[in-house]
C-alpha cells in the first residue's frame, strides 16, 4: 500500500516537474492528508484509486511514472485493451456499472470491484475468478441517496446481501462502496457519508470483517474523509476533464 508522505507523493518517489499529473497527483495527495488532519486520521489509512477511465494509456503511465499504482476503470473492455501496454505492478480496480456478460473481463483482471451490487453478478464473479488467483476483493455498492441515483443496493437490503457475498468462495467482501448524488452541499454530502459508515458499523458489529470503505472523488473527497474513507476515487482532479 502506498504511503503519502508529507510532499504528498507515496515514500521514494520524485515527480517529473514537466508532468501536470505528476502535480495534479501531489495536490491530490495534499488535499487527503489535510482533510486527515482535520479529524485525526492517519492519512496513511487512505488510498487514492486514480480513476483513468476513457484516458489513455500514456496518460496511465504519466501518473504511474509519478509514483501512482493503483488505477480504477469503468469499462471493462477499454481497461482490458489498456492494461498491456501498461507496467505489470498496477494494482486495477474496476469501479463501473457491471452486466453479467461482462464479468468474467472482469473476474481475470482485476484484483478489486467496488461496485457489485447485485448477489447474481457476485456469484458470476466467483465462479469466474481463476483458481491460480487471489481471491477477488470486492466492495458492495449501496445506494445512500434513495431515488436520484441508479446504482447501488438498497440500505435496508445490505445486511442480506453482505452476508450472501461474504460467503462466496472465490471473493473477499471488504466494504462498502457508494456513489452520492453530486452536490456542492457539505453538510449533505457528509451525512450520505456517514450513512455509509453507519452501515458498515452496523455489519461489523453483525461479525462481517469490513475494513473498507470506498467514497469519495474529485469534488467531495474531503467530506468522505472526515466520515472516514479508506479509498478515494480521483479522475478529474488527476487526469482533467474527461474528453
Ligand atoms: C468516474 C468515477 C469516479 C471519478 O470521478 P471524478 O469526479 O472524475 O473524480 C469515481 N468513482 C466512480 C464510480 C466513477 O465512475
């Protein structure tokens, strides 16, 4: 796991001063350990997910060249395409809306999926994880803001749900993932937050081992910090406006 040093930047690395997502990155890091601070937290307790989707390559290798090891990526196919051209020590998280003819992409190349929401795409991904490979580590996606968002499980059928995944033989239930709807609101976005958070305590107090959990991005990372994120999902404040 990387470990943000005080320049921001994971321990032993030096940033090309000539890559703006060597700097986007550093500021990216300053942004965490600040909002750590803030509350009291180890900032060495939250890992940044640089989320390169729809970005190329090159790009990739820009922030992995930064020190970045750990990217997440929303379609499975450009992911796949990608990851060849790309240093065999990135860790790959997929994080997108996932259909069960995708899965078994999925299952043989990634070591995470945040957003599996649903026990029959849970149960595909196990299957589907080669035996030569560690298990596949996955967060369940919930849906804290009711209606104006899509994805996600319903809170109330959480428990059930972590339960099932946990029991699956070939994955590692490791948290909770949401996706907030967008507000500039702070007091709201915390409290989408804290609901995440307040799940998760509810199932470790249920005896699920939950150490995860997966909020936050480029606009609201700071509140899912200080409600206690363990990753942050960064594209834009990295990589720039998506094309
Ligand atoms: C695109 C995406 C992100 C990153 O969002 P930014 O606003 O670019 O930081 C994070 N999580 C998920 C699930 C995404 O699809």
């Amino acid at each position: 796991m990387p470990m943000p040093s005080r320049s921001g930047l994971p321990a032993g690395t030096t940033v090309d001063p000539n890559s703006y997502i060597g700097t986007n990155l550093k500021a990216v890091y300053a942004r965490i350990i600040a909002a750590a601070e803030k509350c009291g937290r180890d900032p060495a307790s939250i890992r940044l997910i640089a989320v390169s989707k729809t970005f190329a390559a090159d790009r990739i290798g820009a922030a992995h060249a930064a020190g970045q090891r750990a990217f997440g990526e929303s379609y499975a196919q450009e992911a796949i395409e990608k990851m060849p051209q790309l240093p065999g020590d990135i860790e790959w998280h997929f994080i997108g809306p996932l259909q069960s003819n995708k899965t078994r992409g999925v299952a043989t190349h990634f070591t995470w999926v945040h957003s599996v929401d649903r026990l029959k795409i849970a149960q595909r991904l196990s299957e589907q994880r080669p035996e030569d490979m560690l298990p596949l580590q996955i967060c369940l996606q919930v849906n804290v803001s009711g209606e104006s968002s899509k994805s996600g499980a319903d809170p109330e059928q959480v428990a059930a749900l972590a339960r099932a995944m946990a029991a699956l033989p070939r994955l590692r239930l490791r948290g909770l993932m949401t996706i907030p709807e967008p507000t500039d609101d702070q007091i709201l976005q915390r409290q989408r937050f804290a609901s995440l958070r307040n799940l998760r305590d509810n199932l470790a107090a249920g005896g699920l081992d939950l150490d995860t959990l997966s909020m936050g991005m480029s606009d609201d990372l700071e509140a899912a910090v200080l409600e206690g994120a363990t990753m942050v999902r960064v594209g834009r404040a990295i990589f720039g406006q998506r094309p």
